[in-house]
C-alpha cells in the first residue's frame, strides 16, 4: 500500500481551497544518481532532470551513488535488493517492505541542509516509477513534502488497446472510419509512438496492445511464403461507407484498391527495423508490446501459394504458423500474442479443423517453434473468452510451452455505465492465480469529449473483483482510433493520450494505487492550468463527467453497434437514432438496479412499492449534473467564440455534456408520460410528453451548437456517419411521434436472460 508519496501541508491544502498561497520547492541545485546505466533507470534520471531544469535548478546526473555530493537536493536511484539493503542498513534507512515487481520505497533523509531522497527498487521498472515520482514532484512543486513511502502495483499490468491501421492491405477492425484512416501515416512515425510511450510510462501504463485483423504481411518476412511481405505504406482515395461488415469480412474492397495513395516509401526491411525501433522504445519505459489478431483473416496474404480464409485449408494452417513463428523471432521485446476463437471462424468444423484445434496449429506451434531457438524465452499467450469454453482452451493448448492467460470483456463496450459491471461474475469461478484473465476495458462512449471524475474511476478500479484472479488489463475502444485527434476543428491534433490527459491520468495512476489522494490530481490541474482555482474547474467537468454513465444505464446497448451516447445513436442496422418510443422498452443495465420505464408506468397505476430506482429519478439525476455543470462553468471565464486553447476547449466539452444531459433528462421523463399515455390514455399525459420533447429539441440545438463549434462530423466504423447538428431533425421526429401516438402500441416484452455467456 503506498504510504502519503505525498503528504501535503495544511497550508498546501489552502492552496487547492483558495487557490491564493503556492509552495514552491527552493530551486538550487539536484543531483540525480543512478546505481546502473539501465534504459529504464536513464530514463528516469533524464525525466527529473528534465523536470528540475524547467523549474530552473542547476543539475548534475551521474551514473554512480557518490556520498560527497554538495547539492541542495541529492536523489539516489538503486534498482537491485542487495544494494538497497546495504544503502538502507549504511544509512540507517527502514527496509522497503516490497521488492516484487515495480515495486519501489522512497526514503528521505535529511543531512544539515540537504534533502537526499532514495528510491530504493528490486527491478528497473520499481526504480523508473519511484524516479518518475520524483520529476512529478519537482513539477508541481511539491519535493520539499516528499516523505517516505512504500509502493507496489494494485494491478499489475495497465494496457492501452490500440486498434492499429497498418496499411490498405492489412487493416485493423476500425479501419473502416475517419479516425483510422487519418492515422495510418502516425503509426510509421518514430515520434508518434515517442510521445505516446511517454505518455503512457508517465501515467503507468506498462501494456501496449496492438490490435489487428492480420498484421503479418505488414510486420515481417516468411522465408517459405517471401511474396506475403508487404513494401510501402498504402491508403485508399475512396470514401468509405457505413456498409461494412461488423466482423472484419471483406475491408479490403477491390474498388479501395484501384485508387491508392503511397503515404510512404518503406521495404519490409525497413518495416521491421521500424517496429524494432518502437518495441525497443517501449522496453525501455517498462512497457510490453503484444500484438492482438482476430481470426481467420488473410488480408495481404490471401491469394497467394494457394492462402486464403477457409479454416480447412491445410496451406493456411502452414503459412499461419510461420506468420507467427516470424513474428516471435523477428522481435526479440514482443511479450506475447493474443487471439480470438472468431469472427470469421467456423465453430461446425470437427477434428483437426475445429476451431481451438485450428489455433493450437497456428499460433501454439508458431510460439513453439519460435521457442526452439530461445528456450529460455517467456512469451505469454492471451486466449480471449470469445466464442469458446475453458476446456476447450484447455485441451488444445496443454503443450503451450509458457503462460497462458484469457481474456474476458469486463464492461461489454461502455466502461463508462457503472463502477461494478456484473458481466464477470459468471466467470470468477472459472478463474484462479493459476488461470488468470485479463480485462478487455471498452470505451465506446466517449470519443469526442474530456472527462474527469476522479470517485468514479477510483470506485471501478477498487469493484475489479479478485484481483488475485486478474493479470491486467487493456483499456480503448473498437469504434474509434486513439492516434492523433481529427474530431476538433483547428489546426492542432495532438495525441488522443495527450488532449484527454487528465482521465487518462486518472485511470493509469488509480490502477497502480488506487489510494492515491485526490491532492496528487488537483495539484496537477492546478499546474496545467495555473490561471485558474483548480475546485471551480473540477466541480462542474466532474458532474458532466457523469451524464455518460447515468444515461448508459438506462439507455442500455450492450455493444458499441448498439449504443453511442455521444448521439443518441446505434448503428442504422439496429435502431439507429433512439426514439421516445425506443426508451419506453429499454432494459436498463444488468446491475444498474433501475427500473425499466414501462414497467415502472404500469406499478406506479397499480401503487406497487418497486425496491428498484425510478427512471423519473434518473432523470433528475441528469438533470441536477447538468444544472452543477452549467452553474460552475458561470463561475469561470467565458469560454471564447472560435478559440481552441485546450482551456476553451475544456469548457466547451463540460457545456456540451451538460447540454446533452438535459436533452436525455427530458426525453426520459417524456418516455415515462408516454408509457403512462400509452397504457392508460390519459391526454394530460400526452401534453406531459409533447412538452417535455419540445424542452429536449431546445437541449438539443444548444448542445449541436456547442458540439458543432468544437468538432466535425465523422463516419464510425461501429455506428456510420454522425453529425450532431443534423441529427435535430430526428429530434424533432419525436414530437411529431408523441402527438399521433395511439394508446396500446407497445407490447412490452422482457428481454434479458440469465444464461451464463462463458462456458466451463
């Protein structure tokens, strides 16, 4: 348990109350020591230095532990447990309580008047955090309160889940969208991935997953199958539609390849060497890279020595298990594959064919013979609980000469709907230390806007049940790119990692320790926007951070195709735009404990007491996070017409979550008049409806104005082509609705089942 890394001063405190006092560390002089000339250890090294030189110390970095140091402030770095145990007992220190896996204690000791702060480690990992600490420290002015501490991962691994667009010919499952195709140049770009694993190792982050239908073509060189490798970087001229396929079939499209643009001049070689280059970077911030695939996909492969996608295709199998075997050897810092019983797999085939035996064949001796040449070698292997059973898994891969982990969707694709979503429940027994899962964590709710609430992600990170039980996890979503941002109009896009820094901080930092104070965060926020009390800004973007998930648990759609709340939407081929008459038949979120709005009319007429929540009360829940939201944004600068500083921009996205949340506030409780209307014909319930749509059509103009201003309309690989702004005219649809509606339309029909989705 990390024991106050940074305790504050009361007056400290006031600060973040007042926003009036601000202690500043005494800006002389640092020395920055390292006990090895590691990667990880320089890299923490050169991060305080940076940090130290920005807030104008002079410095010095050594790569020895030197006791004679002069300097005001002296920071020893030690990343072995002999060391730190002779340093500790030498300089009367109290052992680290923990020398496991990136685990670190800060010692501090005072000398007359210099500070000599240890961070003392078992491994390099431990060694760069507690280093990283420290540079945070220096940079909201918080060193002179550093006090000792003991600090160990509360989870140990925390993924970004990347869908990465490689190329044209090898796409990932959102190719099929602005935001991939925009990205396809970034992902070749050294400084890209740079700043991205910066990003990451800042905030903990120690799992890069990069997701794809099939990377190899784009990734490596197969002696047995040469004319597989893939030279140069391919886009399409075409526009894409929102006709594709949600199972990856057929994205490579003959006409997307008759009008092709090469963005960049590059051999497989090169390729290679590129990716080498980035997994290596990753390395040495304590980040490992696995690469994810859904199957069977040939896409760059197809056609060629007789490949293609059919699961009995002996040539397949051959060429399959040589894609991976390359893709092991050739990258000596990839941790491990990931893969999928699905989406293009035929569950009816039997024997040699079937489905987990398939990926034993392909992947399993792949690794295997990948091994042969590094017996020595962990690579992990992640089974996704997708469209198969344990003893399936099991069977198949008894001979996986190394750690095998599943891989279970923890909130479905909305991580943003409740803090303890029960879909795992189901699974928990199937689970052990021994069988460990892995969290996939979907964020197909928030695509445009900055979030922040500090309770929300500390309570979902501290409701993971057994976390004994869980190897980690990867958080991202499928219905959007986290490259760089193309959604804001402007000139600038920064990293996705970068524009909603704060809920990234958030969640990386929290899943490492979720005890971490709230000061740490404010004091952050206080820095990045000096200009301002920090309480004014994170009141009001804290209540708009949860009108997301107050609606997602009512307006429930469990995969991303299903739901986006950004727009009221799902894909055309289920609802598309939700209407007044869709609520009424919602079924709210399995353990949301709300109740659904038609059922809740119909006890209400018969007086029954319901132990569920109303769906009147979660719209007045909407609405009171709206009206907190829009009262704290008057408390601040206006936010300027046209600009697009990052605070501007901050503004306009807590005013337009509060706009949304009275536009979803108001249809909810037209929903409720019209269920009551429909079931027992009251007009004064029709009037109720009519009024409360005509609120929402106003809700919703502010909110497509503020929305309009700050971003563009996009096409979505999962729910087609959204433009807030156009969308008022289904608004207006509902009025039109409610007033020709005739009571006894609905035919109410639950439709939940209690099935268990994951199979012994």
């Amino acid at each position: 348990m990390r024991i106050n890394i940074i305790r504050l001063l009361p007056t400290t405190l006031l600060f973040f109350i007042t926003g009036f006092q601000q202690i500043v560390a005494q800006k002389t002089s640092i020395n920055i020591q390292i006990n090895t000339n590691s990667p990880q250890l320089l890299y923490a090294g050169n991060q305080v230095s940076k940090a130290a030189k920005a807030e104008k110390y002079t410095v010095i970095q050594t790569d020895s532990l030197n006791n004679s140091a002069g300097e005001n402030i002296v920071l020893k770095i030690i990343s072995d447990s002999i060391s730190c145990i002779r340093i500790a007992k030498a300089e009367n220190l109290a052992l680290p309580s923990n020398f496991g896996w990136q685990s670190y204690a800060v010692r501090v000791k005072k000398k007359g008047n210099q500070k000599i702060i240890y961070i003392l480690a078992g491994d390099q990992t431990g060694a760069m955090y507690g280093g990283l600490d420290i540079a945070e420290a220096i940079h909201i002015h918080t060193i002179n309160a550093i006090t000792n501490s003991d600090n160990k991962p509360y989870l140990e691994r925390r993924g970004i889940k990347f869908n990465i667009p490689l190329d044209l010919r090898t796409p990932s499952y959102t190719d099929p969208s602005d935001a991939a195709q925009q990205n396809i140049p970034n992902v070749w770009e050294k400084s890209f991935w740079e700043i991205y694993l910066d990003e990451m190792v800042v905030n903990r982050y120690n799992v890069l997953s990069l997701w794809s239908l099939h990377p190899f073509p784009s990734m490596v060189k197969i002696p047995e199958y040469p004319e597989v490798a893939l030279n140069d970087v391919w886009r399409t001229k075409e526009k894409f539609d929102d006709g594709y396929s949600h199972n990856g079939l057929n994205f490579v499209r003959p006409n997307l390849l008759k009008n092709v643009e090469i963005i960049k001049k590059m051999s497989i070689d090169e390729k290679i060497s590129f990716w080498k280059s980035v997994m290596q970077m990753a390395n040495d911030r304590g980040i490992e890279v696995y690469i994810f695939t859904w199957n069977i996909f040939t896409n760059g492969a197809d056609g060629k020595y007789g490949i293609t996608d059919k699961q009995d295709n002996d040539t397949t199998i051959a060429y399959f298990r040589a894609a991976v075997r390359e893709m092991v050897n050739t990258y000596p810092h990839l941790s491990g594959i990931g893969i999928t019983a699905g989406e293009a797999m035929n569950g009816k085939l039997k024997g040699d064919y079937a489905n987990e035996k398939w990926l034993w064949r392909t992947y399993g001796e792949g690794i295997r013979d990948a091994l042969k040449k590094e017996p020595g070698r962990q690579f992990r292997l992640i089974h996704r609980f997708h469209q198969t059973s344990l003893s399936e898994i099991k069977d198949a891969f008894h001979d996986y000469p190394g750690p095998i982990d599943l891989s279970l969707k923890y909130a479905i694709a909305h991580m943003y709907s409740i803090t303890n979503p029960p879909f795992i429940d189901a699974a928990m027994p199937l689970l052990s230390q021994q069988t460990k899962s892995w969290l996939t964590i979907r964020n197909d709710d928030i695509y445009s806007f900055r979030w922040a609430n500090n309770n929300f992600a500390r309570e979902f990170i501290k409701d993971i049940p057994q976390p004994e039980k869980i190897a980690g996890y990867y958080m991202g979503p499928d219905g959007y790119n986290w490259g760089r941002d193309y959604l804001t109009k402007g000139s600038e896009h920064p990293l996705i990692l970068q524009k909603q820094w704060y809920s990234f901080m958030l969640w990386g930092r929290l899943s490492y320790d979720p005890n971490l104070p709230d000061e740490l965060f404010f004091k952050t926020l206080q820095t990045h926007f000096p200009s301002l009390m920090v309480q004014k800004l994170y009141k009001p973007w804290a209540a708009a951070s949860m009108i997301f998930p107050w609606i997602t648990r009512y307006v429930w759609g469990d995969i991303d195709l299903k739901w986006f709340p950004e727009a009221n939407i799902s894909h055309p081929t289920h609802k598309g735009f939700f209407t007044v008459a869709d609520y009424i038949e919602r079924e709210p979120m399995p353990g949301s404990n709300i109740r659904n709005i038609y059922l809740w009319a119909k006890y209400q007429h018969e007086g029954k007491l319901d132990s569920l929540q109303s769906p009147m009360a979660v719209a007045d829940t909407l609405a009171r996070l709206s009206a907190e939201a829009l009262s704290g944004l008057k408390e601040l600068p206006a936010r300027k017409p046209g600009s697009f500083t990052e605070l501007d921009q901050t503004f306009g996205d807590i005013e337009a979550f509060a706009h949304i949340g009275n536009y979803y506030a108001a249809k909810m409780k037209a929903a409720c008049s019209l269920a009551q209307f429909d079931q027992f014909g009251n007009e004064a319930d029709r009037k109720k409806v009519i009024n409360y749509l005509i609120q929402a059509r106003g809700y919703w103009a502010q909110y497509a104005k503020v929305y309009g201003s700050l971003y563009q309309p996009a096409l979505y690989n999962r729910v087609g082509f959204v433009d807030i702004p156009a969308l008022i005219s289904k608004v207006e649809a509902d009025i039109v609705i409610a007033k020709e509606w005739k009571p006894g339309t609905i035919h109410y029909q639950p439709k939940y089942t209690t099935e268990s989705p994951f199979r012994k």
